[in-house]
C-alpha cells in the first residue's frame, strides 16, 4: 500500500465514509475509488484536490508531503477573505484595497516602491 491510500483509508474509516457514499460525495467513479484504496492507481491533481476538500484535509497530507492532516487555519481565513473579496465590483475592491493600505501600511509598502 501507498501512503496515499493508507491515508485516504485511514480518513475514510475516521470520517465514517463507505468508498461508496465517497466517491458520491467526491465525485469520483467507485471503481476509480477502489482502485485509490487498494493503492494501485494515485489520482490526478484534480481529482486529488477533490478528495482532499471533501476530507477536510490536504492534498500534502494524503502525499505524505506532512503529518499535519489538518488544514492550517491562515489558508482558510484566507479562502474566506478571497472568497467575500471576489464579491465586489471594481469600485468596492479598490475601496478595500485603499482602507488595508492604510491599516497595513507596513505591509504594502514594498509594494509601492516597486511600482
């Protein structure tokens, strides 16, 4: 067994999930599931993003690129300022641009001088 699939294994059975149930909800064939389990295929990319988000996890655990199964918590404050960022219009998005510079002037200020 890969540590891909020891992992994924190991996540499903913590989580609760059948492969079938799984594969539903990571929308990935049963049979591309069992063949993930079993070890003898890892997923592209793609499909590996997808199995990691529905697991809660990261790609780089399911790897073995760490041992932290965990999501770091910056990444998701981040995911949650881009995703209400994205929200905007132009007009909004340089509004919320202009109030970081000055509340963060520290951290834009290379910014500016390389422009």
């Amino acid at each position: 067994m890969s540590i891909f699939s020891e992992r994924l294994s190991a996540l499903l059975k913590a989580k609760g999930f059948s492969q079938k149930d799984f594969s539903k909800k990571a929308n990935i064939t049963e049979s591309s599931m069992s063949y993930y389990v079993k070890g003898v295929r890892i997923p592209s990319g793609e499909v590996l993003a997808r199995i990691a988000k529905a697991l809660d996890t990261t790609a780089d655990y399911l790897l073995g690129n760490t041992d932290n199964a965990q999501i770091p918590e910056s990444k998701s404050e981040l995911k949650y300022l881009q995703r209400n960022l994205g929200k905007l219009d132009n007009k909004q998005l340089k509004k919320a641009e202009e109030m970081l510079k000055l509340m963060f002037d520290e951290i834009f200020e290379d910014e500016d001088e390389e422009e």
